[in-house]
C-alpha cells in the first residue's frame, strides 16, 4: 500500500514537471523570434512529447486507482514567474530563450532520474520512465546543439 501511494505521488510529480514543461515550450515558441520557423516546430514536437508522456502515466496513475493531478508544480510556477522577471530586463534573442529551454531540459532531466532510482516503483513503471527519459536525453541535447549554435554566431 505505501509503495503504490509513493509510486502514484511520483508518477503525479512527473505529471506536474511535464505539464511545466508544455508551458515553457508554450512561452518559447511566443518569445522566439520571426522567421524561426524550424524553431517553432520543434517546440510544437516537444510539447507532442510531454502530451503523449502525460497519457502514459497518467494511465499507469488510473490503473493504480488514483487521480490524475493535472497542475503544474510550485517551482515550474516560480521559475516561470522568474523568467517572466527576467525577460522585462533582458532581451527575448534566440539564444537566451534556448538556454531557458536548456534548463527545463535539466530540470526534466533530474525529475526522472529521481524517479528511475526510487526504490518503490515496479519495474515495468521504471521501463516507461527509462524509455521516456532517453527520449528526453535526446532533446536535451539537440536543444544544447542549438544553442551552442547561437552562442558562437
């Protein structure tokens, strides 16, 4: 019983993260700039991703029979409203908007290493994780990719 309660509380945590992540890829792809077309469309397939990661633990979330949360979490919240602090003092370039789409990527990155390596989750739970956290990996790394890119033009 307290390992299907920690195994849905962690499921939801990742709810939560991938809701924040939707909507930094939602304020991205407002902040770049015209003419960043193939930009846009990968923030659009990003935002994909989370939605179809949502659906998969979501559903694992019912199967456990519990709800699904289906917020955002306090310091997805509180870094939004930093970055919204801060893009009245800086400008909204590509690179500086890439490298905020980095840092989600980190903050992703950690929430489902976190998760992986809890002790409490089944290990068909752990395979979903794993899978989706190389797929993320990958994103994180084309999105360093670009903003290397900008950062040495």
């Amino acid at each position: 019983m307290e390992n299907t309660k920690a195994t849905i509380e962690t499921l939801n945590d990742l709810v939560q993260i991938n809701n924040d992540r939707i909507e930094g890829y939602e304020k991205a792809t407002k902040d770049i700039g015209e003419g960043q077309e193939d930009l846009k469309a990968l923030f659009t397939s990003i935002i994909g991703d989370s939605h179809n990661y949502k659906l998969a633990l979501g559903t694992e979330i019912e199967v456990l029979g519990a709800d699904i949360e289906n917020t955002t979490s306090t310091s997805g919240s509180l870094h939004r409203t930093w970055l919204q602090v801060k893009a009245a003092f800086t400008s909204n370039s590509t690179k500086s908007v890439l490298e905020e789409c980095e840092f989600g990527e980190d903050a992703i990155k950690k929430a489902y290493q976190t998760a992986i390596e809890s002790e409490h989750l089944p290990a068909y739970i752990k395979d979903i994780l794993i899978d989706q956290k190389s797929s993320i990996d990958a994103t994180h790394d084309e999105i360093k990719q670009l903003r290397d890119q900008y950062e040495n033009a």
